[in-house]
C-alpha cells in the first residue's frame, strides 16, 4: 500500500529527499494575509450587490470567502472532527482505500470509489521529462458526494460511526452553497440564473486533505501553483496555508481562516464560460512546522458522461466581445487541462491556425 505521509512524518526530523520541491518551485511561507480578500454574507437580502460583489471578487482574484452559506458551525464541527477521526484509524482500516500504485494524480472521476493516496502534480509542462517530480506533503481521501447512489454511499467508509451520516450532511450544505453561488454569479454575468444548472455542475466531488505537521516547510509544498479545472471549489480549512495569488500584480497573499467562513475558488470552466471576464483562482498551499491541517475541498464540474460542451455562453458574446475560446466537449478539455496546463488557454484559442 502507499505509505502515506500521515504513517511516518511525526518521526523524522529532516524532509526526506523525494519530498524536496525543486528550489523554482518553492514557496514563500512567509506571505502577508489578504485582509483585502473579499468575504461575501451570501445572506445579504439585495441579491444584486452580492452578485456585483462576486463578479469584482472574481475579477481580481479568482478567490473570496463567503459567511452565512447554509452550513452551520455545528456541522463544521462535526465535519472536521470525523475527518480528524478517519485519518487516525489503524492502518487496516486505512489500507481499504488505498492502491497498489503509491503515486496519484487527481482527477474528478463521478464513479471513483474512495481513494486515499498521496498526490502528486498532476500538470507536468512539455520538455521537462527529467525534471524531478513534485510529491506533495499531503495524504488525500477523494470520493463523489453527488449525484449520490445507494450503492456509491455504501462504498464510504463505515469507520468512524459518523463518517456517512456526517458527510452526507456536509455535502449536501456544501452544494445547496455552490448552486447558490453560481446563480448569483449568473446575475452578475447577465445570464439566466439556471444557466449553469444540470450538466455544467453534475458533479460534486470531495477531497479531504490532511497535511501533517513538517519539519521545514521552506522545502516543501501542500500544493504548488495550480488552479482548479472544475466550474468552482468550496474550501473549508480549519488552519492557515491556502495563498492565492492577487491578479493584478501577481502578489502571493494568505487566505485567512475566518471560523465558519467557506472560501470559494473559481476553476477554469468558470472563466472559459464568461469569456475570460472572470478569472480562475490561483493558489498553492504551504505546508505548517507546528501543527498538522486539515481542508476539505468541494468541487462542482460538469458531468464527464455525454458530450457537455464547454464555451463561453453566447449571451456575453457581441460583435466587440467575439470569443476567446472555442467550443470543446468537457471529455476534451479535461485532457488538455490534465496534459500541460501551460498550452491550456493556447488550445482553447479559436483562432489558433
């Protein structure tokens, strides 16, 4: 089985060589916290000021947080202390969910069964076959949380006691927030408020990551740069390290954990679907010398079955706003996106010759 981080990491006290990012890859730990990242009451009763919030959050970082979502700070509770919970079972119980492969990449996958692994970066670049592969300072536990089956929830684990019925909970807040989020965005683009509605955000998927405490996190990396392939990502993180980087200057700043706040990442089908009007949110995440952390990640994408067409929506497109991408099935794009994201925008130009 793999041997995940969580397994040895307390009893070393050096960073073993494997986990070692490339010096060009390293990240500043030692950011400023974005007080400027906008948090957004999700609760507030003008819909249009929200909306106008999100769309000028989305613009400038691909990132905010958001309060008063739906999802009590009971079930946060609950929902960390369960996942807490899983992650210090024996390895017995653990090895069921484990493969034979050590290394993984992550890839939404609407009938992937339970995987814990531990993750690698999942965008090499072209011409880099030599460069040595980035091993992230993490272990991961991944399944679908919607469209959800009897037999898909039976294959979550049973161990802890509360895992499903707590989970099932979360997932389900976690969505109604995401729908929610997407049809004020919709308000804000000018678009029917359903726009993205059925196929465009079939798939909610969940990662729960825990990244143990590290002996020198200057060297390593809970993730490196990257942005999500997804429509958007709705983060719960209990400790600091999430740094999303500022779009006009390209400043790395801190994502401040706020109790019961939920911060949202836009993903790149977000901005292939508004024309490029909004950004995807990029970040990493730094790994902590004192305490181990934990994140769970719910990301929406459109459903991988069929032929979903990802384009920017016709509705924003005009005679001086002609399209920046051209119509691809989502089968598609995620095959670009998951080869090498530094042709991504280059692939989905239309008027590539």
């Amino acid at each position: 089985m793999a041997s995940l981080v969580s397994s040895w990491a307390s009893q070393v006290n050096t960073v073993p060589e494997r986990y070692v990012v490339p010096t060009e890859k390293r990240l500043n730990v030692n950011v400023p916290i974005g007080k400027e990242i906008p948090v957004i009451d999700l609760s507030h009763p003008n819909s249009a000021h929200v909306a106008e919030q999100i769309i000028k959050a989305s613009q400038d970082y691909g990132v905010f947080q958001v309060i008063n979502h739906g999802v009590s700070q009971e079930l946060i509770g609950d929902v960390l202390k369960v996942c807490d919970e899983f992650f210090k079972l024996p390895i017995e119980d653990l090895e069921k969910y484990t493969e034979e492969e050590e290394l993984s990449e992550f890839e939404p996958n609407l009938d992937q069964k339970p995987k814990l692994y531990i993750e690698k970066e999942y965008k090499p670049k072209k011409n880099c076959k030599n460069d040595k592969e980035v091993i992230f300072w993490k272990d991961t536990f991944a399944h679908c949380t919607h469209p959800t089956k009897e037999d898909r929830i039976n294959s979550w684990p049973e161990k802890p006691a509360q895992y499903r019925e707590v989970i099932g909970k979360y997932a389900e807040g976690v969505r109604k927030a995401n729908l929610r989020i997407l049809e004020l965005t919709c308000e804000g683009l000018g678009l029917e408020k359903d726009y993205f509605a059925n196929e465009l955000s079939h798939i909610q998927y969940m990662a729960i990551n825990l990244y143990p405490k590290c002996p020198d996190p200057t060297v390593t990396a809970g993730a490196v740069e990257h942005n999500d392939g997804g429509v958007i990502n709705l983060l719960l993180q209990e400790l600091g390290g999430l740094h999303v980087r500022r779009q006009k200057d390209g400043q790395w700043l801190a994502v401040e954990p706020i109790p019961g706040a939920l911060v949202c990442i836009n993903g790149m089908v977000l901005k292939v679907i508004s024309n490029g009007k909004l950004e995807s949110g990029i970040h990493r995440v730094a790994t902590n010398s004192v305490r181990d952390r934990i994140s769970l990640g719910c990301l929406t994408s459109p459903t991988c079955c069929g032929e979903c067409i990802i384009e920017p929506a016709k509705p924003l497109l005009s005679e001086t706003n002609p399209p920046k991408y051209k119509p691809f099935s989502y089968t598609e794009y995620l095959k670009i996106f998951f080869t090498d994201s530094s042709e991504f925008e280059v692939a989905l130009n239309p008027y590539k010759i």
